[in-house]
C-alpha cells in the first residue's frame, strides 16, 4: 500500500493512502439530507436511453462529517475566487 500523501500538523500527521479507489463521474446530485453530526450525499450520472428518457445512475453516497462538508465548501470556494482572479488579469 504506497503512502502518496501527508496531512496534518507536524506533531499530528496524517499519512494519505490510496489502494485504487474507483474514480466517480456525477453531474447530478439525487440526496441531501442531515443525519446528525452527518451529512448524506448522493451523486449520480446523468444519461439518455436510446428512446430519449433520462435517467440518473447513482454512482456514489456519501455520509460526511459536517465539519468535513463545510471544508470542502471553503475549498470550492478558494478554486471559485482563484477562478476570478485569473480572469480579471
């Protein structure tokens, strides 16, 4: 199992290891709900039978700490505003 990453603090990281987990593909969000100290997130793709019906596949649910949901809304937002500053330049 390859360590491809650390995070954390000096005096507590926190060792990242990756054994192959599948890469999900969602334009679609089916489920968000709170449960709790989580948040339940369901994601699906997007597609169109052969006779023109959409459908969503569910591709993945997630059960996140809220505290984790709220940093990766912090995180977008830094990508959102990185985003801006370029295209004012």
């Amino acid at each position: 199992m390859p360590v491809v990453g650390k995070a954390g603090t000096p005096s507590a990281p926190v060792f990242i290891f990756d054994e192959g987990a599948q890469n999900c593909y969602a334009n679609f969000i089916t489920e968000v709900a709170e449960d709790g100290d989580l948040v339940r997130v369901g994601f699906a793709a997007l597609s169109v039978d052969g006779d023109g019906q959409r459908k969503a596949m569910v591709v993945v649910r997630l059960h996140i700490k809220k505290d984790v949901a709220w940093e990766m809304c912090r995180e977008l937002r830094k990508i959102e505003d990185a985003k801006a500053h370029r295209r004012k330049k």
